[in-house]
C-alpha cells in the first residue's frame, strides 16, 4: 500500500496548481457570472496538454491513467468549478471513444480532442431519460449505409461548443436499453441542431443545451462499438465519469474549506480570531475530514481504474459520498463567514450554489445508492 | 599595476576598425600593425571594436592594485532636460560628507551636450570640481559612449569613489563600467559611510526584497564604486557663492562608430504616465481589495485628494491594475508627504519601498498588520466601509473651502 | 536564430530572516523557482524563436540544485540547458559571476541575443546583466519592455523612469527583461514530462576555460561584511471608535501635521 505520488506525478500537479492559481482561479468570479462559455480558459487546457492526460501518447495524448486525470480534475475544480466541469466533460467523448472506437475513429476523433483542438460531449439524458436511461427516446433508423436519427437530449454539457459527441440513440425502442447504440457525431451535420441553453442555478457559463436530431443522418461507420451495444458503452462511460464527478466535489469543497479556514483565521469577533472558538474548529475539523474520506475513495477508484480492476462500486461511492460531503462542506463554509458568507464578496456563496449540482448529475445519489446496493446484493450471493 | 591594454601583432591585421572607435585618437597604425600612443586613457572603447581579438585589455589582479594612487570622491552626473536630476543632487550631497572626512576632493563627472550651465550648480550643490566632457554623441545617455569616457576619465583621474544613481541609467551604466575596469560595484545603496579605520567606503543596501541589510566593503579594487537609491540620500541647501573648478576634457567621439540608435521616445499621456515618484499624496491598494474592480475605491480616494494611485505587488500580480502603479522593492521607492495604505498588510518587501513617506496611514482589518508598525496612523477595520467614508468627509471639507 | 537565456534559482519569498544566534540568512524549508524576471526572458526567447525559428539556450551559474530551475526552463519550452556549477564559483558577485557566464557563453559560441531578466529577486541588484554584455564586448539594451528582430537588427523598448525609449542595435546584443514585457507561459505538460527525462550537462571552471582568480569569491571585489535586520519604524497611533469618527479624527489630525 503506496499512498504516495511519484515525483513525475507532484511535478505534473504542481505545474497544474501553478496555472489554476495563476490563471483560473483569479476569474472564477469573472467567469461564474460572464454566461459566455470559458474559451479562454479551455484552450489554456488545451495548450497546456491537459485535455488528453488518460490518453494513450499515440492518439496525442499524455499516456498516463484516470488516476493523473482525476487528480488534474480536482485541482481545476477547486480553482473554477465551470472549466472543471468542461474538462470532466470532455472526458465523457474520449473515453468511450478510447475503450470502443476502431482505429479509424480513434485517429479521426479522439486525437483533435486529446490535443484539446477540439471540445467533445457526451449525450444520453433526454427529458424523459434522466434516471431511467433504458427509456432513450431519440430513434436512429437504419437506411442503407446511414441512420437517421430523430429526437432530443437535454442538459447536455458542452452541448453547442463542442465538436465531437457521443450520443445514445435507440435502433430498436421495443427492445428497451438493449436497443441502446453510441454514435459518433459532429457539430455541423446536417439536421443535428442546438437548443437553447438551460439557465441555472450556477455554472451560468457552463453550456447544458438541448441536442435536437432532425433527421439526422449519420454513417453507419461512425457506430461506436456495435449495434445495440450503446448501453455497455454508455454504462462503462458513466462509471469513468463517475470518478470525475466525484474528484469535481472534492476539488470545490477543497476550496471552500480553504476559504473557511482563512476567513476564520482574519475575521476577528469578541476580540479573538474566530478559528479560536470551538464552534468553529468542530466544524473545520468534520470538513477537513469530510474532504479526506471523499478523496480517498475517489483516489481509490481512479487507482483500481487503471489496475485494471473493478471499479464500479467504488466509483458509485465516491460520488455519492463526495458530492455530498462537498455540500456538507460549502454549506459550513458559508455559515464560517456569517453574513459576508451570504454576499457575492466572498466566494462561498458560488460554491453553496455549485455544490448541488454534484449530488444530481451523471446519476443521482438515489440512482449511486441503487448502483451500489445491486453491487454489494451480487457479491452477497455469489459468497 | 592598474589595467593594461596591448595589441598582440599575430592577431592585428592593420584593418583600422579601432581608430574610429578609439574617442581620444590614442591609435595608429603603423607598418600594417595598429599601436596605441601616449594619448591613450585606458577607456577600453577599441577592445570591442577588433574583430580578431587583436585587442587585449587585462584587469589588475586585486592585490596587485595600488589603493593609494586612488583619490577623490566621484558623482557620475544624470541630466534630464537640461537639468541635473534630483539623485545628482542627492549624491552630491552625500558625497560631500563623505569626501569632508577623508578630506579629499568631490568631484562630478559632467557628460553631456551643452550642459556647461550645469558645472556651476554642481557647485553650488557641493562639488569641488568638475570634468566635463561635451559631445553631441553624448546628448542623450547611451551606454557605450558613457562607458568609454567615464572608463577613460576613471583610469586617468583614479577616484577613490565613485557614485551613480540608482536610476535605469545609472544601474545601466555603472556595471558596464565595473566590468571593465575589474571595480567593485554595490547595487542600490541606501546608506554610505567611510570606515574610520580603513578609510574604506562602507555600503550599506537591501536585498531579499528588504528583508535584510548588507554592508559591503571593496577593498583591493579601485574605485569603489555604487549606485545609490533615489530619494535616500539628502541634498544640500544651494550656496550661490560656492565656487566649482571646471577640467574641460577633450574626446573625438565618432557617431558611426556607435552601433545603438535611440530611434524614438515614447511619452504616453494619461493614466499610463503614473509618476508615483514625483506625487505628494498617493494612495494604495492591496489584496485586501479582493478584487481588480475595487481599486475604483482607491481611485476616488485619490482622486479627491489629487494623489496618484499606488498597489501592492499582490495586486499587480494578480493582473488587477498595472505593474506601473507598483510601490515597492521590485515596483518604485516612494516618499511622499503622505501615503495611504488600504488593505495592504505590509509585507517588508512594500515597506521598503514606501516606509520612509513623511507620514503614512494605514487601513486594514487585521490588526496585526505588519503595515502598522510603520504607520503614522492606523486605523483597524474593513477597508470597504473605512475608504469610502473617508472619501466622502474629505469631499465635504474640502467643498466647505 | 539562437537565443541565450541566463537565469537564476531564487527563493520563492522576500521573507528571509536572519538567525540572531548565527548572523546568517534562514533559508531553510522555502522552496526555490526561477527568478520571476527570467521568466519574461525565457518567454521573449521562447516568443522570438516562434518567429525567427533556432533554438532556446537557458544556462544557470549555482550549485548542483539549480539544475531543478532549468528543468523548469526546459519545460516552458527552451531546446537545451546547461548548468555552470564548480566550487570555484562559490561566493560569486555580480562581476565574477558576469565573468563566468560570459566564459560560457564563449564556450557555446554561435548566438545571436543574450536575455537575462531586469534583476533578480533576492539580490535585487541588476548587474549581472550589464556585466556580462561587457565582457562579451557585445551591445546591451536594459530594461526591455519589448524587443523585436527587424532586419538583422535588434529593435528594443525600454521601460524608463517616466518615458519609453526605443533603441537599436545590431545583434548579437543583449538585453534585460522587465516583468511588463510579457505573462511568462505555464509549462504544458508534455513539457513537464520531457523535462524531467532531458539531460542537462554540467560545465565546471576547467570546461569554460575561467580563470579561477575571477571567479567566486576571490575573483569578486566586493565583500558582504554584515548583514542585519532592517530598522523598523516605531509604530504610531491607532486610532479608534466608529468609522465616522475616526475618519473625522484621521482629517483633523492630517491637517493638523499639515499634511492635507
């Protein structure tokens, strides 16, 4: 047992802290309220080789695993949550693309967005598909070397501002997620059109926009994996972006504990600085822990990830516990800096409004629990 | 054995390149080798100028220089528009006393076109003498014109100290010069005092951003050489009836031979032109703003009290206002009859910068500030309440006048 | 083109303190980076070979340790890097250790601009850069705020006092960079990576052909006698009570000392 990074790992993180101090963070606020998707910060991700790290080097990636990726993750995460959530995002294209295209869509697709020339997106929700993703509603219709694809998802990250998604469609409705396929699609298609973007909570900036497939036609060869095998690429991806989710809420809650133990340490009441009232050390001590328990079972399923191990469960945990530790954590944050907590002065205030988002997306905490539970139930019985 | 300069025949080609460059005519060539004569002042000029290598310009080791041929105390003048400039005057100054105990001549090395008028409040502000070297090439400050006539003047004359301003000519000019001539040079000197014993020049300066303080000694290589931080030392009182001896030098400076041009000077207008060196009253903002858009509130502090507006280095490195405004060790020395901190917790690298304003008040909410111990004033509490509020007293007093 | 870049591994803090026990600097447990205005040299270079193409040389004089900070160099983008390191140097002024990198510049041979930055940040004393240009007997142009290659020639704003100055002068020269002249790039990753795998080469006083009696501490004229903390002004007076009032007493007690 080996809880240590390399000292090629702390140079590349440390080169990653040195751009979020510098460049990210300083425009969080900036970037939280301008509602125009962050380009200048992705194509800094971009430059900086940060959009391929779990990408083999000969697809233009870094080559190294979802442990170096996740570990990026966080560090963009506590720094602006919005340019973490597109690099998560992006994510959710490559992966699948990696694990089932062929070498032809992995040279044609997953290089552009290793090398951060281009954005990618993953689409499977649907007004009616949330949860319940077996209940995909956009049809694809096989004509001759083509499918045709008609029908609409929603909250789609990166929706509009990337070139390259991975969309699930059904080729067969009657057969539920086993009619499930991944096709690979570009922006520019014919018939393939944006919706509007959802207006948020948060993340005003981030785009969550509605795909709209109007007979969209699509070349048989861009299928990734096969014909009704888009619900294990789907599956296999969500599990990945699991992992992402969960170091996203550690990151912001990294930075919102940080927020809170400096402001504890300046804002003076009753004469004393309020870190030395009890009240407030209890609340820093069951954050810090909060944050540490989340880490580590996100490290955990990254690492068990690239041991080539079941990662499953351990990923579905690590979101759950950690997109809700990370409320937990930015709730406390605020309360820590009373009423300034409550003002656009201080940033805890942004971070109370984008924690929420954790525990909702890329599967619920019901839907993690549900995961969890048929894993566990499973290997009860197979004992 | 001071500096030495020879022509190695083997490599001299007899091509003339160094005559041009030579200001004082110390050259020929003679049966296809060039050879220096009795004219030649040691200025160095011509070394660069061979393109065989031809040249050779050797330093004293240190021990082998002999300290006692090395007298004077020397101020290299900086003119601005006709004008000595403040830290010429300054270093007069300060030369001055230096010079009474060792009981030896100060004296200013005067470079420049036209600026005979000069010699006299030289004078006036201290010198015993001065050497003045007129040219036009020597009309605008350019390295290598400067260096080769004050090399020259320095091997020929041998002060014992020699004084720059720690200004962008001065920290251009002074290194060159002790590269050449093997001198010791102390960067940025805020104090200066001869050792009793010794009779050595004791320099005293900052570094590590002023968290400490060093005192150099020099004591085998001639001249002793500093540059001295504007605003430090004190200027005497201009005593009209002093008299200043004036040694006219002569050069044959050669424009072609000087390979940079000084193709344009830019002066903006504005906002970009913050002299923060020459404001009464400034007023500053530190991280304690917490954001680019806040130092709005500096702003209109300023504004009311006609200040220029100053930062921390936090917030120039944050990219919230221009690496002009920057007051500090590596931003600008600053000594204005007041200066308003806001938000600036003090850092000692600041401190160095703006510690020795006549008075200075401080605003910040941590009362532990360092920025309090230097402070004339000190007002604990949220800039964002405090800024305004004065603000608005000082609009009202101002408008009851 | 071929760009030579001289940097300097600094603490990463002003804050020394000094050990009243021992009357030395504590230095211990500060982490060390470039010095911030080799940065911009590095960037200028990095941006000049992005124009004119040739390659990026960043040479560093310090002990073995310093090679971390052309690591750092190399990962921003800069094609080779060599380190000046010899015992002979210890102790080095500005004079001695302009002497020795202009040794090893000799030694490089072929380049056409010198960058250093304006000064560096500990010592703060902007010397080295001047010095080098005169031993190399090569034209120096201080306090770069931006500097372009226009026909052969070297094209360079300065960043003076209270005006901008632009000169110019034939290459190969050398030039002093300001923080304003540029936003130092972040190292990518690739860069990182590649960095920590490049072999750096290490030049003694014997490869650079340097006199010893110039260099380090017997080759340096001028010697550090004493270092001390800074004199601290005494602290003044606080002034209390509710923000009107104090605003109102700071007014009067101004105008008082005639300040205002």
């Amino acid at each position: 047992m080996d809880f240590a990074f390399t000292e090629e790992q702390q140079e590349i993180f440390a080169a990653v802290k040195e751009f979020c101090d510098d460049v990210l963070k300083p425009r969080a606020r900036e970037v939280d309220e301008a509602g125009e998707y962050p380009w200048d910060n992705v194509r800094q991700l971009g430059e900086l080789d940060l959009m391929g790290i779990a990408i083999p080097e000969q697809y233009g990636g870094l080559g190294l695993g979802v442990l170096e990726w996740a570990v990026v993750g966080e560090l963009l995460s506590a720094a602006c949550t919005t340019t973490g959530a597109v690099y998560g995002a992006h994510m959710l294209a490559e992966y699948p693309i990696l694990q089932f295209g062929t070498e032809e869509q992995k040279q044609k697709y997953l290089r552009p967005l290793a090398t951060g020339e281009k954005i990618g997106a993953f689409g499977l929700t649907e007004p009616s598909a949330g949860s319940d993703a077996g209940n995909v509603q956009t049809r694809a219709d096989r004509d001759g070397d083509e499918y045709i694809l008609n029908g609409s998802k929603i909250f789609i990250t990166n929706g509009g501002d990337a070139e390259i998604y991975v969309i699930i469609a059904n080729v067969d409705p009657a057969r539920g997620t086993r009619g499930l396929t991944a096709f690979i699609l570009e922006k520019g298609m014919p018939g393939f059109e944006f919706g509007k973007n959802e207006e948020k909570m948060a993340y005003k900036s981030l785009s969550n926009r509605e795909l709209i497939f109007n007979d969209c036609r699509v070349p048989a060869e861009n299928i990734l994996y096969k014909e009704k095998g888009g619900f294990r690429v789907a599956m296999e991806t969500l599990a990945v972006g699991r992992i992402g989710m969960a170091i996203g809420a550690v990151g912001l809650a990294q930075a919102a504990y940080d927020a809170a133990v400096e402001y504890a340490m300046t804002r003076v009441q009753f004469g004393r600085h309020i870190s030395e009232f009890q009240a407030i050390q209890f609340k820093l001590a069951d954050m810090a822990t909060d944050i540490e328990c989340a880490r580590l079972l996100s490290y955990q399923a990254a690492w068990r990830k690239d041991a080539g191990l079941d990662f499953e469960k351990q990923a579905a945990m690590a979101k759950v516990f950690a997109s809700e530790a990370c409320s937990r954590v930015c709730d406390q944050a605020v309360q820590i800096h009373g009423g300034y907590g409550y003002t656009k002065e201080y940033p805890v205030e942004r971070y109370f409004r984008e924690a929420k988002l954790f525990e909702i997306v890329e599967g619920t905490s019901e839907i993690q629990r549900l995961v969890i539970a048929n894993r566990l139930l499973k290997e009860a019985k197979a004992k | 054995m001071a500096i030495n300069i020879y022509i190695d025949p083997d490599k001299c080609v007899g091509c003339k390149l160094c005559l041009g460059a030579c200001p004082y005519g110390a050259i020929v060539v003679e049966e296809g080798k060039a050879r220096f004569t009795e004219a030649c002042v040691l200025c160095g000029a011509c070394v660069s100028s061979c393109k065989f290598g031809a040249i050779i310009w050797e330093q004293p080791k240190k021990e082998e220089v002999d300290t006692s041929q090395y007298q004077g105390v020397w101020v290299i003048a900086e003119t601005h528009d006709g004008r000595l400039a403040e830290v010429t005057l300054e270093l007069l100054g300060e030369g001055r006393k230096l010079a009474d105990t060792l009981d030896e001549p100060l004296s200013l090395l005067l470079l420049g076109n036209g600026v005979e008028p000069l010699a006299s409040v030289a004078g006036h502000y201290g010198a015993d003498r001065v050497y003045l070297v007129e040219d036009e090439v020597l009309a605008h400050y350019r390295t290598a014109p400067f260096t080769d006539v004050a090399v020259g003047l320095i091997n020929k004359y041998k002060p014992s100290i020699v004084l720059i301003g720690a200004t962008s000519m001065g920290r251009d000019l002074g290194p060159r010069i002790a590269a050449r001539i093997g001198a010791g040079l102390t960067a940025d000197c805020t104090g200066l005092e001869i050792d009793p014993q010794e009779r050595l020049l004791r320099q005293t300066r900052p570094a590590f951003g002023g968290n400490i303080m060093a005192t150099i000694l020099c004591r085998h290589a001639r001249p002793q050489m500093a540059t001295v931080r504007p605003k430090v030392m004190k200027k005497l009182d201009p005593d009209p009836g002093r008299q200043v001896e004036i040694v006219r030098e002569q050069v044959s400076l050669n424009e072609k031979t000087i390979v940079t041009k000084i193709v344009e000077i830019v002066r903006e207008e504005g906002d970009e032109q913050v002299n923060l060196q020459d404001a009464e009253i400034i007023v500053s903002g530190g991280r304690g703003l917490r954001a680019a858009e806040n130092f709005a509130l500096i702003r209109e502090l300023a504004d009311v009290l006609g200040a220029a507006v100053g930062a921390s280095r936090a917030t120039v490195d944050a990219g919230w206002i221009p690496a002009y405004h920057q007051v500090g060790q590596t931003g600008k020395t600053v000594q204005p009859k007041l200066y308003i901190a806001c938000g600036i917790s003090g850092a000692v690298q600041h401190l160095a910068g703006m510690s020795s304003s006549d008075c200075i008040v401080a605003i910040n909410s941590d009362p532990n500030a360092p920025i309090f111990d230097v402070a004339t004033y000190g007002i604990v509490g949220d800039l964002f309440e405090v800024v305004p509020a004065l603000t608005k007293a000082l609009k009202r007093e101002f408008g009851q006048q | 083109m071929h760009f030579i870049v001289c940097i300097k591994q600094v603490p990463d803090t002003t804050e020394v303190r000094i050990d009243p026990a021992t009357n030395t600097l504590v230095r211990e447990g500060v982490p060390s980076i470039i010095n911030p205005f080799d940065e911009n040299a590095i960037e200028a270079a990095l941006q000049l070979r992005e124009k004119h193409g040739g390659k990026v040389t960043v040479i560093t004089m310090g002990p073995p340790q310093a090679e971390q900070a052309l690591r750092e160099a190399l990962a921003m983008g800069a094609d080779e890097a060599i380190l000046i390191s010899d015992r002979a140097f210890a102790g080095s002024d500005t004079l001695a250790t302009s002497y020795t990198l202009a040794r090893a510049i000799n030694k490089i041979g072929d380049y056409d601009l010198v960058l250093c930055g304006k000064q560096a940040f500990d010592g703060d004393t902007a010397q080295v850069g001047p010095g080098l240009a005169e031993h190399l007997g090569i034209p120096q142009v201080t306090y770069a705020i931006d500097a372009q290659i226009v026909d052969g020639r070297l094209r360079v704003k300065r960043l003076l006092e209270s005006y901008f100055e632009v000169v110019e002068t034939p290459l190969p020269a050398l030039i002093t960079c300001v923080k304003q002249m540029n936003e130092p790039r972040h190292a990518g990753l690739r860069g990182v990576m590649k960095a920590r795998k490049a072999q750096i080469p290490t030049w003694t006083a014997q490869d650079i052909e340097a006199d010893v009696e110039r260099c380090g501490l017997t080759g340096s004229p001028t010697n550090v006698i004493r270092v001390f903390p800074p004199q601290r002004h005494r602290a003044g007076e606080k002034l209390e009570g509710d923000v009107e009032q104090v605003v109102q007493t700071l007014i009067s007690k101004l105008r008082e000392a005639k300040v205002l």
